[in-house]
C-alpha cells in the first residue's frame, strides 16, 4: 500500500490525497455515503457490503504472537498453539478497531477449551505494542508489523494458522482520479506471478 501511495503521489502531483485513520465499519459507512472514495480495511474474510459497494482483496499475511524477550512463550522452541494462550493476558484491540478479529480469536479459545484472559483493550497501534513490550501481556496482530523493532518485543508464529486480509472497498461509480488510485493499488496483485 505504501508503495502504491507513493506511486500514485508521483504520477498524479496535482492530486491532494486526504487519508483519514478509521476503524473498517467507520470506513465502509462514509464510502457509502460518499464522503470517502476509497477504504482499505482489515478482515478475516470479506466484509460485508451494503448494494453498490465493491471490495477486493490486496493482501492476505499471517497472524503472529507478541510479546515481551522474557515471556514464557518467548522462550520457548516450538511455535505457541492457541491452546498455549490459556491464562496469558491478551492485550487486543478494542472490538471497533479489531475487525472482527477479536470474536474469532475467542471462538478459537474456546474451542481449544478455555475463555481468553483479556487484560487490555486498545486503540492505538502504538499503545499495543507498547503494553506488550512493557510486559502486560501477549498481542497478536499481522505478520507485517513484525518488521517493525520495538525493543524487548518478540514476534512468533501461531502453530495454529491464523490469516489476516487487507481489503480495498469503493463504490460501483468512482471519479476517473479515485479509479486511477484503486487501479494503481489493485495492480501489483493482478500481475502474474
């Protein structure tokens, strides 16, 4: 995406792009309304739609476990299991913000026959991985984000595959200047392999 903001900035200087950091109903609502060309939202699956809007997926990445250097599951070989994340605290988005994830992950505890232990709910991205750095509990977001150096983090797989997509969403109509940018964002995923 970063890329293809950037690309688009060069091709189209006389274009002021106005980005706005909105939770995926939030984003769905105002492209419904018109006030808002383009979403790129996160969900497990495609998100619900209201007639007239279109979505397609960008990225799809796997989920991985932070936590603190020194946290047990940190420490140890193997990749942790759901099942392992009986009794750690979780700090998680709040549900706004966690696009759905949040329900699946404690349908996925449950399953493996424990509630999850829910010791924060968050907003910020910073304030995520700043709690788990600080040692409050144990976070899991996209695989992408563990590039990202926060000091005393560490990133693991989930033994049990969790997939996280990136999803663009417009209108049927968009203005030629809104589909240059979604043509320009779907591109690179359209290109053969």
């Amino acid at each position: 995406i970063a890329s293809a903001l950037y690309d688009f900035r060069q091709s189209h200087p006389q274009v002021e792009l106005s980005l706005q950091e909105l939770g995926r109903d939030a984003q769905i609502a105002l492209v419904e309304q018109g006030q808002l060309d383009i979403g790129i939202v996160r969900a497990l699956d495609r998100p619900p739609l209201p007639a007239g809007l279109n979505s397609e997926c960008l990225l799809e990445e796997a989920m991985v476990l932070a936590m603190r250097e020194d946290h047990p599951l940190a420490c140890r070989e193997e990749n942790p299991s759901i099942a392992d994340l009986a009794g750690v605290p979780l700090i998680l988005y709040g549900a706004t913000n966690g696009a759905g994830f949040n329900e699946h992950l404690f349908a996925l505890c449950e399953e493996a026959g424990f509630q999850p232990t829910i010791a924060l709910e968050v907003t910020s991205f910073a304030t995520l991985l700043g709690l788990a750095a600080a040692g409050f509990g144990a976070t899991i977001l996209s695989q992408s984000l563990a590039r990202l150096h926060v000091d005393n983090l560490v990133f693991r797989r989930l033994a049990t595959a969790i997939n996280s997509r990136l999803w663009i969403v417009y209108k049927d109509e968009l203005s030629p200047t809104a589909r240059s940018f979604k043509d320009m964002v779907i591109a690179p995923h359209d290109a053969p392999s």
